[in-house]
C-alpha cells in the first residue's frame, strides 16, 4: 500500500494508524516514509506493507509496479512519475483526493496553474476503472470545518472500496491508540466511506449552490466600486465610475473596468491588514476554540533580504491583531505625504502605474476603430498582468511595460512595425 499527501502530518498518520491496525489484526505490518521533506510541504510517500505473519515481510519498501493499492491524498503527488511507476494496471486500485490544491509555485510564477485534466489522464490511463476520485479537501471543510481532515477521509474511501486489508474494528481501535482528534477521525474515516457508496451526493456536498458573481457589465463594474468603498473610500469609488462613464464601447468599457480597479486596489500594508482582520473574523465564524493565530510577515521596513534576493518572513504572534486593527484605520493615510509606506518604490511604482493609465486611456478612446479595438483593449487590459509582490511584482511591471510600448509602436506605427518584423 502506498499513501501519498503534501507535508506529511496527515500522510504518516493514516500509516501508522494502518500498521497498527493490522498488528492488531494480527497480521505483520512495515512502514516506511520515503521522502524526508513533511515538515516543509514536500511530497511525501508513505511505504506500507501488510502480511500475515511478520516473517511474511522482507522488505518495506514497494518496489516498481507492486503496488496494490493507493491511497491518495494529493492529485499532484499521486500522478506523478514516482508515484506511477510503483502502480501498474490490473493490479493497482487508488482512491485519490482530487482537490487543486494551490502550490508554492505561485507565488513565483503568477501564471502557474495545475494542469489537473493532464494529471488525471495519467492516473486514469494507469489505474483505469479501479480508480475513485473525489474532492476530499473541499468535503473535509464542508462536513467537518477543516480540511486537515481530508487524507483520513480518503483513507475510509479506500477501506471501503475493499483496498485495505485490515478490520473496521482495529482501524478504530488504532486511531484511539494514536490519541489525535479521536472522535473527529473517525467522523471522517466514516465520511470517507459515505462518499464512495453515495458520489453523486458527496458531490453535491461540494459544488456551490449559489453563484455571486457578478454577470452583466454594470454588475461588474457595482461590484468592483462596492470593493473600492472598503479598500478605501466612497471617494475613490466615484472616481472610478467617472473615468468609466465616457467610454461607449462594451468591450473596451469591461477592459478599462477591470484594469483601471486592479491598479487602484493595489494590495498595500493597509489592505493586508485588513484581510488579516477580515480572515481572522471568518476563522471564528467558522471553527470553535479559535484564541490565538499567528502570521508570517515581512514588515517592509524592518525585513532582512534573503539569499533569493526577497524579504525574509517572521513569525509574529497574536499581538499583530491590535496593529492590524490601527493599521486598517489609517487607510486614509493611502497616497497621502504623511502614508509612510508610500516612499518605498514599490508604492512609488503602483502610483506612477495609476497615473500612466488615466493618461493613456483617454489619449487612445478617440482611436478606436475595426482595426485599432484589439491592440486598444489588450493595452486596457494590461495591468491584469502586473501580479505579485516585491520582485516578483516589479519583473511583472517590467514585462508590462515592455508589452506597452510593444502595442503603442503597433498602434501609432503599424506599417514601420510590419516592415520591421519583416526583415
């Protein structure tokens, strides 16, 4: 048996609950974790080996193509390379939590997405119809308020697809001896069991009900003004419609909507503090014996840089909940001489952006025509693609930048352009 998870507390969890139960059962059971990276959110891989005697094990580790059996916690980890190659077909039966999950990459790379329907074409054509998958993640935050427990849910998927080998009554028995969330795992191990006997509703469990988002153009644009008044003021939001009013196209209208509020709302250290307070107010609504937190923060004027050129994080405990409260409050500082913040050039550079743009709209509206709307509308939407933070966010800034003259020289220029491109 192979169990596979992100970080590791949940994965080694399931596999020493596992080893236990079958030497309560009185089988011989090995455990073995593969990869050493649980305590900095690496993939690992939980070797498990389970007999009927303990003389019947040689060795712990599952060797290539052996697997019986996989237990899933990570789409990523379980479809890949290292993972597939220990399964083969007709043999392996895998329960997999199927949630996309957000990775680290993106932090680095804005445009990073998980190529999920690519994961799971590997895993299907592998494991074929012994393959059950399920959003375990988003069912463990459903059912249960935190979706820790996801991995044992897939552990129960699995015992009652007829994967694990081992008695309901030892599984229990082991998670008591484990002392960890007792009556909760078990919640979940049942869950697990529930959702493979009835998909369709476990299904249901996890898809929205109601969809807020805005559809219709004016809808967009109310909402976006609504964020404006709590990012900042009513002020700002009327100034947001007033630079929206003169334009007549749709297309372009919805373009300059969204570029024009994604640099007015950019993410400074009052609006951080805000959704700190806004996070902390929805994790008391949500879970029970919430009394302290504590949040990694690089405060830009006392963070050190780090070997990778970035601010270096610290931990900081649940006294920042008081600065985050001051700190929300003096949003009126924004953009103002005595905003402290502002001088950093990263702030210097989101306003240069803001004014950039109210010069540049206006200037290209009287040039919209058949030919012109593409070119005009991709300048619009380009501050779309200034994410981030830090350096990250300044080599997003460069690149847009470069991509604006790109366009202007296509615009004001496209015979010279085309010519250039020619030779």
């Amino acid at each position: 048996i192979v169990v596979t998870g992100v970080g590791g507390t949940g994965v080694v969890t399931i596999g020493a609950v596992l080893a236990q139960a079958a030497q309560i059962d009185g089988k011989g059971a090995g455990m073995m974790e593969m990869a050493g990276l649980a305590q900095k959110g690496g993939a690992v891989h939980i070797h498990c080996r389970l007999a009927e005697t303990p003389q019947d094990i040689s060795a712990i580790r599952v060797a290539t193509g052996e697997c019986d059996a996989l237990i899933g916690g990570d789409l990523v980890v379980s479809s890949g390379a290292k993972t597939i190659g220990l399964t083969s077909s007709g043999r392996t039966g895998a329960v997999v939590n199927n949630h996309e999950t957000v990775t680290g990459e993106f932090t680095r790379n804005a445009e990073f997405k998980i190529p999920q329907d690519q994961l799971l074409v590997v895993l299907q054509a592998r494991i074929k119809d012994r393959l059950s998958l399920f959003d375990a993640t988003e069912l463990a935050t459903e059912l249960m308020g935190d979706s820790i427990f996801s991995n044992m849910m897939v552990f129960g998927a699995a015992w009652q697809q007829g994967l694990v080998p081992v008695s309901h009554a030892a599984i229990f028995a082991a998670i008591e001896l484990n002392g960890a969330a007792v009556d909760k795992n078990k919640r979940a191990f049942e869950l697990g069991r529930w959702s493979v006997l009835y998909p369709e509703k476990a299904l249901e469990m996890t898809t929205p009900t109601v969809v807020g988002l805005p559809k219709s153009l004016e809808e967009k644009i109310k909402f976006r003004a609504e964020h404006l008044v709590r990012y900042q003021s009513r002020r700002l939001a009327k100034k947001y419609r007033k630079f929206l009013q003169p334009i007549e196209d749709e297309q372009l209208k919805e373009a300059v909507a969204k570029g024009y509020h994604k640099l007015l709302a950019y993410k400074d250290e009052y609006e951080v503090a805000r959704l700190h307070l806004k996070t902390r107010a929805m994790a008391e609504k949500h879970f029970d014996g919430v009394d302290s937190m504590s949040y990694h923060l690089a405060p830009p004027l006392f963070s050190k840089i780090g070997s990778d050129g970035r601010p270096k994080k610290r931990q900081f405990g649940a006294i920042m909940d008081r600065g985050f409260t001051v700190l929300s409050k003096l949003k009126m500082l924004r953009g103002t001489p005595l905003d402290i913040f502002g001088y950093s050039s990263e702030r210097k550079m989101e306003r240069n952006l803001i004014r950039q743009y109210e010069i540049d709209i206006p200037k290209l509206m009287p040039l919209l025509s058949k030919e012109t709307k593409e070119i005009i509308i991709s300048l619009a939407e380009l501050p779309m693609t200034i994410r981030g933070f830090g350096p990250v966010k300044l080599i997003n800034e460069q690149k847009a930048a470069k991509r604006r003259e790109d366009l202007l020289q296509l615009l004001y220029y496209p015979k010279k352009t085309l010519d250039y491109a020619a030779e």
